[in-house]
C-alpha cells in the first residue's frame, strides 16, 4: 500500500497538523510512457503554504483531498518509459507520497555518485537553481558590490551568500538567531550575518554594509525588506523570491519605505524559478562544479517519515529549520 498525505482543509492563519490527514491507497501501476518511483526523500519548502490556499497564485493550489504537492527524490522501481530503467535515480513531482507514478517526461534523472541524492533536492536542484538565477540574472552582482540575502542559512539564502562570494563581492546574511549567523560566516564564508531577532535590526545592518547595499536578494519580506530599502544604493537590484514573513499573516505587513525604490531607482523583480527551465542544465552544472570543488556548502534539516511532513512543514514556516529542510521517507 501506498501511503500519501492529503490537504484535509484551509489553514487560516499558522498551518496546523489538522490541515492534512495520512492516508493509505493501493501503489499505482505505470502504464505505458509511465515510470513507479519509491520515494526516499521529499523536500519541504516555504512556497507549499501558498498552495494551502484559494488564492490567485502563479500556479494552482492544492484542492481539498488532493496529495500535497512537493518534488521528491527517489528510486524508478518500475518502468515503461525507454528512458528510464529499474534502479535509475530521479527527481519528481510526486508530492507527499512514498510512490508515484506517472510520464517519464516528468522525471530528471540524476547522478547520485557525484552527490548525495538528497542535495537533488537542495543545492543542486530548486532551491539551488533559484538562488543561481535570482543572483546572476536578477541581482547581477559586480566583484566589490555588496550582496545582501535573508533567510542566509535556509536553502536559497546559504547559496545565494556563497555564490555572491564566489563571483568577488561583500556577502551580509540577516538569519535568526546566535547559531545560525555563526554558521553563516563560519562554515558558509559570508562577511557578516545580522541577527534580526537581537534588535536594532537598521544600526548593525548598516554597519556591516559601510558602502550601503547593491544587491538584495529577499526571502522574508516585512520588516526585513523595509529595513534594507533604507540602505540601498542607487540603481540597486532587488530579487523579490519569497516573503515567508507574510505567508501565515491575516494582514500583510505594510511597506514604509516604499519611496526608495523611486528616489534610488531601484530594479525590483520578482522570481519564479520556472521562468529559467531552458537553461536548467547550466545552473545544474555549475552548481554540481562548486559542490565538487568545495566551494558550495550544504547543511540538512531531517524529519523522519511521511507520517511527520506535517510537523517538518510546520517548523519551517516557523524557522525552526537550519538549512533545507527534508523528509527522510525509508
């Protein structure tokens, strides 16, 4: 038997366990073109709480009795693709289930000798690919410019610092907590990382940003993204690729300092890493190139079974998590 999780109903406000309900159902059977997956990890990640939800997103939501969506990483265990093989390592589309099945052109085939399977789904897939794409392309960071990012330990933040280090310019993180800004500096090789829940949030940004900010790459939002606008340069870049800050809010935080967008003419954008699929191959790339190398560090938060994806989700919207967060699912 299968097991999966379904969204039960429509959180308002914080999610809760009573949102999902486990269920279990026969392990589906491919048919031809199709490929079985056995699931082994199943990634959570922030944007799953706009998908709890009715509202007008850039995709459809998850209805109500439907699997939660989320990509794994897993095992072909059967297959009637001529792409794909008994053993093949993939990345899905699966949701929160331990099997899936479905179009072999739905699958990504992976290299598991070269990296462990489980950063497919961090570094070196979505998160990762989203961090290369906002910071080239978007933030366009020059060799002695300054880089900001929020969320620095989680899975996009902790990429994006060191890729701004790696391309020569000044790395600042805003993360939560003692520990967490030490790991920013100490393992991930950022500048400095601010410690927003310790206060005087604008003061010690701002000292470690002597020459202001140029490049801002926002995970958060509210406060967070009020607070930086005050620091930017003129014809700075701003990265809008998440505002987890907001995600379980009845009122969205209200923006103060709006007008420096105007006065510094700044770029703002906002980005979905689907707008990139074309050029998928050469993040992939250059990704796995710096893991190899050293370059690109990687820390995992782990939840173990299917049963506790619930709770994993819950805690990363709380940010409880240190680094991707998965659920481990054998």
């Amino acid at each position: 038997m299968n097991k999966r999780v379904v969204l039960a109903s429509y959180p308002e406000g914080w999610v809760t366990e009573s949102n999902f309900r486990l269920e279990t159902a026969p392990i589906p059977k491919p048919g031809e073109g199709e490929v079985l997956v056995k699931n082994l990890w199943l990634s959570l990640d922030p944007y799953m709480r706009g998908r709890m939800s009715q509202q007008k997103s850039y995709v459809k939501g998850v209805e109500i009795g439907e699997v939660m969506t989320g990509e794994t990483a897993g095992e072909v265990v059967e297959s009637k693709h001529p792409k794909f093989k008994p053993g093949d390592k993939v990345t899905a589309p699966s949701g929160w289930q331990l099997h899936w099945c479905g179009k072999g052109e739905m699958l990504t085939k992976v290299d598991a000798s070269k990296a462990p399977l489980s950063y497919f789904l961090g570094c070196l897939g979505m998160p990762g690919r989203t961090a290369y794409f906002g910071t080239k392309d978007i933030c366009q960071p020059k060799p002695g410019e300054t880089v900001v990012v929020s969320a620095a330990s989680g899975a996009v933040g902790s990429v994006v610092g060191q890729l701004a280090k790696a391309w020569g310019c000044r790395a600042v993180g805003i993360a939560g907590g003692k520990a967490k800004c030490d790991y920013v500096v100490k393992e991930l090789g950022f500048d400095a990382c601010i410690d927003y829940k310790a206060g005087n949030l604008y003061d010690n940004l701002k000292a470690a940003c002597p020459k202001g900010v140029d490049c801002l790459f926002e995970n958060v939002g509210g406060e967070i993204l009020d607070t930086t606008l005050r620091l930017m340069n003129v014809r700075g870049r701003i990265t809008i690729c998440g505002l987890i800050s907001d995600y379980n809010a009845k009122e969205p935080y209200g923006l103060k300092n709006f007008r420096s967008i105007l006065v510094n003419r700044l770029t703002v954008r906002g980005m979905i890493v689907f707008d990139w699929v074309e050029r998928y191959p050469e993040a992939n790339r250059d990704l796995l190139e710096l893991v190899i190398g050293g370059k690109l560090k990687y820390r995992e938060s782990v939840v173990q079974g299917i049963e506790n994806a619930p709770k994993g989700l819950i805690g990363l919207l709380k940010g409880d998590n240190f680094g991707k967060q998965l659920v481990k699912l054998t």
